[in-house]
C-alpha cells in the first residue's frame, strides 16, 4: 500500500490511520493495533504518577456512540516506558506517547520522559472533558497552550502533537500552538455530554458527565477540521467518530493529513485499521489518485 503513505510533519506513515488516545495503553495490544494496519498508535494519556480514575461505571453506549468519565486511569509514565512500549514498539508503526499534566512543567518533564523512553512522537492531550485541571479548559486557553507548547517543543526532538477539544477559541489555540513550535495540531476530543436512567432516576455515570464519541460527532468534527485547514500550515489530524473509510476520507478531503480512529475499535476491532486502508486505496485506485496528497483538503481546492 505505497500510495498510502502519508507525512506528518516529522513522522513517515504506512497509511493515513492512528490508533486514537484513550484506547489502549498495554504494550502487546498497542503491538496488535499496529500489525492489525494502523499507520501509527497513540497511547492511553498517561500521567507523572499511577492514576485510578473513577469508580465505576465508567463507560455507557448510547445509540450515536460511547460515553466515558475514566477519569485519565493509567499506569503511569514511568511503568508504560518500562514494561509497554518496547512491545508496542514491535508492531512497526510509530508509537506517539499521549502525556496529561496540570501545568507547563509536568508537560514538559512528561515529555521528555518518553523520548528518554523511546517514543516516536509525544501528544500533549489539552482536551479531556471530564478532569478538572487537566483538559478542556486549557485547551481552551490560548495563552496556557502557548505555554505549554513553547515549554515542550524546544526541550524535545521528537514531533510534538498538540490534541485539542471542541471549544469557543479552538481556532486561536490551534494558532497558538503552531506559532509555539508544534509539529501538527489533533482535532478533536470527546464532547462532554450526559445519560440519565430514567428508571433509577441518576445520571448513569459515576462521574455524572462524560466526553461521547463515536458517529455523533463526526460531523462536527469533520467541521472542525475543516476550520484549523483554513487557518493553520501545519499538519491537522482528524478525530472523532471514524467508523469506516469514508468517514475517514471525508476527514482527508476536509484537511486531515492523517485520521485518529478509536471508537470504531470497541465495535469493529483492531480490523478496522486495515479495512479503513483498504477502502482508500480501493477508492484512489478506481478514481485516479496516487497519492494520499492529493486527496488533503480537496474540498476546500488543495493542500495549501
């Protein structure tokens, strides 16, 4: 599948598809999802120390997609390097270490950890919807993301990828981030959103609100990367609600130069990768394209 190949600031792809954060954080699945025909993987967000998370229940199905409140449980940093990556290594495929902090310095000690570790490529998660301190709200703050960026993206040789969520200054985060030195900017996060039981009369999950992913937001974040093509020069990776390879190519001709895919794991399987690869290249060969480029932000006339 040469045609497929894809760039992405500094990393060389097999093919436009990524495991998304949030899925998987064990070394032998992440191994899996790369021989499975994910072109990269990202990791569950991982902290400076071991986190539990919520109680549960954590995660519900909807009828549009999945609605979670983990709370960021993870091993921590430090156990993932250790006993994970160098089997998620073994698959092939670039390992992008997704890092949650609370403040520029813990980003940037996080960050520096995977690279000392191994990492291909290091995601600075400014979106989680559902803990305090470490999502959403500095996202959404362009002159936060500024800092965090810059504090990361001189201190480190690899890619620095910054995943933004749905908000009022997405567009000037973005830019902040890019002037700050990031390599491409990760679009979107879940939605905070909400299930009641109506026969127990709660919210459903232990955390009442949650982020949802899955179909229902697809176009909006099909939107969103759309906008940040507008606006931005460097690399936008879609996420959100990629269930198949038209989902993921109404991404590409947005502006995607690559698509996260996360959801559509829990219901498909790991297959999806290579079933997603398949139908773009069935589709680029029936239609005349031979490479990926062509395909990026067609809908707005081309790459810029």
């Amino acid at each position: 599948m040469s045609r497929l190949s894809v760039k992405v600031g500094k990393l060389r792809l097999s093919n436009p598809t990524m495991l998304a954060s949030g899925v998987l954080c064990n070394g032998s699945l992440l191994r899996r999802a790369a021989l499975s025909g994910a072109g990269a993987v990202v990791t569950k967000s991982l902290t400076l120390q071991r986190r539990g998370g919520y109680p549960t229940p954590v995660v519900v199905g909807t009828r549009t997609g999945l609605l979670n409140a983990v709370g960021l449980a993870n091993q921590g940093i430090e156990e993932f390097l250790r006993n994970d990556l160098p089997l998620a290594k073994e698959g092939g495929a670039p390992v992008i270490v997704s890092v949650a902090g609370a403040r520029p310095s813990e980003f940037l000690r996080l960050s520096r950890m995977a690279e000392g570790g191994g990492a291909d490529g290091v995601e600075l998660n400014l979106s989680c919807p559902h803990v305090r301190g470490h999502g959403i709200e500095i996202g959404g703050d362009p002159v936060l993301v500024r800092r965090i960026v810059r504090a990361v993206s001189g201190e480190v040789s690899i890619p620095v990828h910054v995943k933004l969520g749905l908000s009022d200054r997405m567009q000037d985060s973005a830019s902040a981030a890019e002037v700050s030195g990031a390599d491409a900017v990760v679009a979107i996060n879940t939605i905070r959103a909400m299930v009641v039981d109506v026969f127990s009369r709660r919210a459903v999950l232990s955390n009442v609100q949650g982020g949802l992913s899955g179909p229902a937001i697809h176009p909006i974040a099909v939107r969103c990367v759309y906008d940040l093509g507008e606006r931005l020069s460097i690399p936008v990776i879609g996420c959100g609600g990629v269930e198949d390879w038209r989902g993921a190519l109404s991404m590409i001709m947005a502006g995607a130069s690559a698509v996260q895919i996360g959801t559509a794991v829990a219901a498909r399987g790991l297959e999806v990768f290579g079933e997603v690869a398949r139908g773009i290249e069935k589709y680029m060969r029936d239609n005349g394209f031979k490479k990926v480029e062509e395909l990026i932000g067609i809908v707005r006339g081309g790459r810029k």
